[in-house]
C-alpha cells in the first residue's frame, strides 16, 4: 500500500463469496468496522469479509469516481481485475 496516498477505493469479498466496493481513508480501521458488524449494511449479513483489492489516490474525488467505476463492472470483469488480469482499467478517464 502507497503511504503517500490519502484516500483508497477497496474490493472485500464478502462471506457469501459477493463481492462490494466502497472507499475510506483508513482501510485498516474500515475492515475492522466491516467486520465487526458495523460497516455497510450491504456486508452486515455477509461476514466475514476480507480485502481483496484496493488503489489508493490523491483526493476524495478520485478515490469515490474510480469505486463508481468499479461498480459498474460486470462481476467477472472485477475478478479479472482483481486477479491483476484487466491491466487496462485505468484509474481515471481521459
């Protein structure tokens, strides 16, 4: 994980194998609130979860364009990037 970097779109797996996209901050500090119950109501019913990707940015506005990005994507393209396999999606659009 880049230290420089302020902001972090992340990918968790979810207990149920789904897959959700969110951004934060304090990914160490999100995973922990995730877990325990009191994150995101979309993964509340689905624990445990673990991270399985994240991109860190310069500002908040990034950060929260490239997860709209994200969820956009078809499940078998976010696997593929994930997986490193979709080196093509950039963090940004030109």
């Amino acid at each position: 994980m880049d230290n420089c970097k302020r902001y972090y779109t992340y990918m968790l797996e979810c207990g149920d194998n789904s897959l959700y996209t969110g951004y934060t901050t304090d990914i160490k500090k999100r995973l922990f609130t995730h877990n325990r119950g009191a994150g995101a109501k979309y993964t509340r019913g689905r624990l445990p979860v673990k991270l399985v990707y994240i991109k860190g940015f310069e500002t908040k506005s990034e950060a929260q364009a490239y997860e709209a990005r994200i969820k956009r994507l078809t499940r078998i393209e976010k696997r593929r990037l994930i997986d490193g396999e979709q080196p093509d999606f950039p963090a940004t659009v030109d």
